[in-house]
C-alpha cells in the first residue's frame, strides 16, 4: 500500500470514530510525532560530559536502583 492509500485509510477511519478518548490519543500521537520533527533539542557541552559521565559510572556498576535510592533517602 502506497503512503497516500494509507493517509487516505487512516483519515477514512478517524472520521468514523465516535471514542472520543481514541481521538484525543490520535492527536496527541500527532502532535508528538510532529514536535519532535520540528525541534530537536541541543544539549551543551557541559550537559553531554555529564551524560557521558553518567553512563561511564553505569558501565562501571557505580549506581542505585530505584528501590537503593529510595532506602538512602528515607
């Protein structure tokens, strides 16, 4: 099936939607997929050794997991 039968399948099937919950999903799907092809966030350098940083000590099995975290808080 080509892009355009496709397009024209999918709006076929939203207009004969009646959930308006299922509509509300679809259109936050859409406006999901579109923002994240309009901007792409650009981290800082400082910002990408932290990354960096972070997944080093991860690799070297230096972090807590959830429930570890959660015990040192308390």
């Amino acid at each position: 099936m080509n892009q355009q039968k496709l397009k024209n399948k999918i709006v076929k099937s939203i207009k004969q939607l009646d959930n308006e919950l299922l509509l509300a999903e679809i259109y936050d799907m859409l406006n999901t997929d579109l923002a994240l092809n309009e901007e792409v966030y650009q981290l800082s350098v400082e910002q990408k050794q932290a990354v960096e940083e972070g997944c080093r000590q991860i690799d070297s099995g230096n972090f807590l997991t959830d429930e570890e975290a959660n015990r040192q808080i308390d």
